[in-house]
C-alpha cells in the first residue's frame, strides 16, 4: 500500500492552520509524532493520532511535554523524522530537552501555539509572548531557527521548512505559531510533491573507523541512526569529535563554537520576510505572525490617508533578520514594532535599527484590531 | 616497572569483552568499592550471552553514577538529560522495533525526577529492559537523600535521617503490569547475569531493579564506609525468594529485616508494539 496516496492531495483547499501544518508534516515525512493534550494546540495531535497509523507511522501520547519532546529525541536518534505540538506551559516543559536536541544534533521540529498571558494564562485566547522564550529558553549557549506562521497557507509551507532545515542543520526548529493562525479556517493551496522540496539529513557511509560523529570539519557533522552498526556515543555532556565526553577547553569551544555557527554563518540563507510599501516610507511596522494580518490592513488605511507607512512582516524571527530591518532603518524616520506582548522582539529590532524604534504592544488575549495599530502608526507619523 | 604498571598491563590483556567495551575511556570515574562495575560486566555478558546481533543492542542513561555507564560499553549509547532516559528509549523503541533498547540508570535518575516516566512506561508495556541500580542516595551530585533513601537514613540533605518512606520498587513495577520484575544485588553477579540474560528475551517491559553498594557516598553517612560492609550487609541479609509477596519486599536496612532478591514475575503481557500493529490495522495500514 502506497503512502504517497494518502497525503492531502495537491490542489486547493479551506482547512484550519493547526491541520494544516499536521498534513504539511506528513508530507515532510515525519514518521514519530509525540505530544501532551494542551489548548490550543490539540487537533494538531488529534489529527496526527487518525493520520499517523494510515500511514504506518507512530503517534504516541505521552505523560508530559517532557516525555514528549525526549520520546521526539529517541525517534530522531534512531533515525527518522519527529515531531511534537504544544503551548506555553508545555514549551516551558520542553526547554531543557531542547537544549539536549541542540546538542546531541537530533533533527526535531516543534510547534508552539501560541496562548495568552503568563502561567496558565487564557489558554483559549491568543499571544505572541513566547518571542524570547523560543530563542533563549533552553540554558547554555547554543542557536535554533523559529518560523512564524500569519496564515494557514504559511502555517503550512513553514512546517515543512521546519523540517527541512531541522534536517540540514542538525537542530530543533520551532514553528512559533498561535491560537488564532491555528484555529482560522483559511485557503490552503498544496502544490504537486515534486514541487515541494524537501530535505533529508545527510547521513555517512564511509569507512566504519573513520567515522566522527561529531567531526568539526564541517559545520553540520553527518549523521548515523542508532542500529547502523557504528556503535556512536550521544551525550548531553560537552563532548570531543568521537561524541566522548571532555574538560578539555578546546573540545568545549569547538563544539559550542560549531552549535552556534552552524545557524550564524547560514543566517541570510535562514530569513523569510515579506515587505509592503517600502519604498518611500517615514514609518516601518515591523511585525509577525496574526499580528501582521492586522497591521497589513492598518497600513493600507494609512496609505489611503496619505501616510507614508511600511511594513515588514517575519517569517523568521531567529536567526533574526537583521539586514532588511536595518536597511529600512536607514531610509525611515521610526520603526514600530507590533506584537501581542508587552515588548519582545522590539529587542532585536532595537539593536539593529538606525532609527528611533517604538512598540506598538497589545498585552491582552485578543488580535489588536487594526484602527489600534492605526493609531499607533499616527502617533508615530 | 612498578607492580602497578604490571597488573594493569595485566588486566588490560585479559580483558575478555574488549569488544563491548570502550577501552579508551577508562579509568572509570566509579569509586573504591562501588557496585557498578559489576552491572557494566553482567551487563556486557548478557549482551554477548543474547541471540541478538551486537549492533542490534542500544543502551540509553541518564544522569548520575550509573548514567556513565553507556559512555563505557562499545554500542549505539545515548546519555540523555535527567530522568528521562526511559523515555527517549521509548521513542527509539517505537519507531525501530528492531533494536535491543536498554536503560541502565539509577534511581534518582529512573524513579525519582523520572518517576512519571518509569511508570507509564511499564503501564505501555513498551519492549524496553531498565536496570535500575539503586544505591539508595545520590551519589556523583553530593550524596543527597532521594525517592529509595530508607526511612531514617542519613545523607547530606538527611542529617537528621531520612523522614521520608522509600518506594518499594518491584511491588511498583509488578503492580504497573510489568512482564518481568527482578531484583538483586551486585553481591549476587550470577544470578544478576542471568536475570538480565532473561530480561532481554523477554517481550515487554523487563525490570531489574539492582542494589548497590555506595560506600563512598551512601555508606560514609550511615556506617558502612567501605565496600566489605555493604557485601557482608547483602550476605547477612539477602534472602532469594522469588514467590516472595511484593508487598513486604520494601527495603528498610534495618538490622534483622531482609533484602529480599529474585526473579519476582515473569509473564506473558501483549506489548505496545503489538497493540499498535491492531491500530495499524484499523487505520487501514495494515490488512
């Protein structure tokens, strides 16, 4: 029986983000999905539990967020492509075993959607506060990729591209989605499979005992799945090239070095964003995620109230993408920075800007309606 | 040449299991007069004992003592973050049903900050074999009291004794509907080999629950300072009763009250792996 038959079918169709990016991840190839009930990120796991085993791949529901985003590090280990879904409070569970993904170079994908508020919060309504967390949760030194998803159409592609570049790179990457982006119906247009690239981590097929596992002759060391016969080490613990754990300072600043480089040195490759109206524009909003859909029609408004207003909306939040912010600071009088949160990724805008930057922020558990942003952007103009 | 040099060149010769073993990572950081040296032979014993080709078998730790110990065997080794060996050895278990998966890791690692794993572990019957190594305290972190320290024993976090109950671990594990449930101690290295032997034949969740000494750690706080006392402990104490009732196994190390060893249960339990070929089945995957 082909699994090719039983993904969703090129084409279009009107489906709600969170299924969306479950399809979009059966399509990438994820065979391990691992997850905890949480609002308002459920019907991505109910779906993948009636998906998954139409397609002879696992779908397991663990005790805790913890167990699942270990479980997802298992499955990658032993080779196969893994996901897991969550919001707040299981993101914070899951932070220090993101690290270890970082780490051990275990290719794993994990979507956050978003709720409101801190703690429990409103977890039916929506937030943008998990901005630094994603970037920053896990301690140590150490970079991943967050995607940031503004309609069901990107919820999608930006699943798959989780996958892909969790597998180029050898890290976990995070779909940083939220309540509203996963709970809108919206169009969804699934391009023919030879269209949609995707990527496999390389593995190594070399000479058994010339094999490192965590060589620094490259960036990205190649990989081997647990039961090839290399009998590699894994540790968590600062380790040298053969994966053994060391206190040798150089072993630890080659390592780290590498963990962090991999992601800096590919950060042009990594950026997605989309501009508006750039061009003769005093006042840039930079924005992401549902925010943007609020913003976009904000903007428009203000055009046709003769304001000079762009805007920026990111695709990638981390690596963050310096370049268009900072050029379109040098030609704008003030960038603003919407969000649903009382300031985060103002910060990066921060450092990279030539401009004055100010927050439009909208603290509660709603999207900020456009004549908000509105009045922000004529404050600022 | 020193008499040193020679009995290491010595042992470095004979070593019979070279090829399970990662040589050049030792010395070991194990202590004078630890069990856990015995585990990692038993261990590599029962691997090389099993009909399972050698590349098949993974072990997965986590922190602590015994968490070392998958840095010292030659196979596929994961060392994971605290506690949560079990259930990274679950996810690759589920989705390489082929492997020989197996956690060796202690108890503060399996039963105390892993607690809630080990327990829906056993619950899932997933085809894993956890050799737990209880040493009844923390060990490489400081020797603090945790979930198996006896009532009223003394640690670092415990000066006035320990005023918690410990859990009795094969009643847990048996109760969960565990497929095997075994317990001995480093003292017992023949009847440890051979319990692990059958552990990783065994279909489902196979647990062995292995007692340790800790005379550096444990011992210094409660008068049994070096590795003889622990072993004249499990010779005085120990009584192998494998029909023994679960329910009055717990250990207490008070004097006069036994340890209790054996091969507790060993029984037929459908595992997860084939409970998820019937959803196969149902989603249509399967015929």
């Amino acid at each position: 029986m082909s699994g090719e038959l039983k993904l969703l079918k090129p084409g279009i169709h009107f489906m709600m983000g969170n299924i969306a990016c479950a399809e979009a991840a059966l399509i990438a190839g994820c065979e391990f999905y691992a997850g905890y009930p949480i609002t308002p990120s459920n019907e991505i796991a109910e779906h993948m539990s009636r998906r998954m085993p139409q397609l002879g791949r696992h779908f397991i529901q663990m005790e805790d967020e913890i167990a699942s985003i270990v479980a997802v590090c298992g499955a990658s280990a032993a080779g196969v492509k893994a996901m897991t879904a969550t919001s707040g409070p299981g993101f914070s569970l899951m932070m220090e075993t993101i690290g270890l993904s970082a780490m051990l170079e275990l290719p794993c994908v994990i979507v956050d959607v978003q709720r409101a508020g801190p703690s429990t919060g409103i977890p039916t309504f929506v937030g943008q506060g998990d901005v630094m967390q994603a970037r920053w949760g896990s301690h140590g030194d150490y970079e991943l990729v967050v995607y940031s998803p503004s309609t069901v159409q990107e919820f999608f592609d930006l699943t798959i591209e989780a996958f892909n570049t969790s597998e180029w790179l050898r890290i976990p990457v995070i779909v940083l989605s939220d309540e509203v982006v996963g709970h809108m119906y919206g169009r969804l247009q699934v391009p023919e499979y030879d269209k949609i690239k995707i990527i496999n981590r390389k593995r190594y097929s070399g000479p058994r005992e010339e094999y490192l596992p965590y060589s620094s002759e490259t960036l990205v060391p190649l990989f081997v799945a647990a039961g090839d016969g290399f009998r590699i080490h894994m540790t968590g613990l600062t380790h040298d090239e053969r994966g053994y754990p060391s206190l040798e300072i150089e072993d630890s600043h080659k390592l780290v070095e590498r963990l962090v480089m991999k992601v800096r040195k590919n950060a042009k490759n990594l950026w997605k964003y989309e501009t508006l109206y750039l061009d003769d524009a005093d006042v840039v909003v930079v924005t992401f995620g549902i925010t943007a859909r609020s913003t976009e029609e904000a903007v428009r408004r203000a055009r046709n109230e003769g304001l000079k207003v762009g805007m920026i909306k990111l695709l990638t939040l981390w690596p963050f993408p310096e370049d268009p912010v900072k050029v379109a600071s040098q030609y704008a009088r003030r960038i603003l920075v919407a969000e649903i949160n009382m300031g985060q990724l103002i910060h990066p805008v921060r450092e990279v800007a030539e401009c004055p930057v100010a927050g439009i922020n909208y603290p509660v558990g709603y999207v900020p309606p456009p004549e908000y942003i509105l009045d922000g952007i004529r404050a600022a103009v | 040449m020193s008499q040193k040099q020679i009995l290491k060149e010595k042992i470095v010769e004979e070593s019979p299991r070279d090829d399970l073993i990662r040589r050049e990572r030792f010395p070991h950081i194990w202590c004078p007069g630890c069990g856990l040296g015995t585990v990692l032979k038993c261990y590599v014993e029962a691997i090389a004992a099993s009909n399972i080709p050698i590349d098949k078998h993974v072990i997965v730790s986590g922190i602590g003592c015994t968490g070392r110990i998958a840095g010292y065997v030659r196979l596929d080794s994961y060392h994971v973050t605290h506690g949560r060996p079990i259930a990274f050895a679950e996810g690759m278990k589920i989705v390489r049903p082929d492997l020989e998966v197996t956690v060796i890791s202690g108890d503060g690692d399996l039963v105390t900050i892993g607690g809630n794993h080990f327990i829906h572990a056993v619950r899932r019957n997933v085809d894993i074999n956890v050799f737990l190594v209880n040493n009844f305290i923390y060990g490489m972190t400081g020797n603090q009291m945790g979930s198996t320290t006896p009532l009223g024993a003394k640690s670092s976090t415990s000066p006035y004794g320990c005023p918690e109950f410990p859990f009795n671990l094969p009643l847990l594990a048996a109760a969960l509907g565990a497929p095997f449930v075994a317990r001995w101690t480093t003292l017992h290295v023949r009847q440890l080999a051979d319990a692990m032997k059958r552990a990783l034949q065994v279909k489902g969740f196979a647990f062995i629950e292995i007692i340790s000494p800790c005379p550096v750690g444990f011992g210094s706080y409660n008068d049994l300072r070096e590795g003889r006392d622990f072993i004249k402990l499990f010779l005085e104490n120990c009584i192998v009763d494998h029909s023994a009732d679960l329910n009055k196994v717990g250990i207490t190390l008070r004097p006069g009250e036994p340890i209790i060893l054996g091969n507790f249960v060993d029984r037929e339990v459908p595992t997860y792996h084939e409970l998820e070929l019937e959803v196969f089945r149902k989603a249509g995957w399967l015929k």
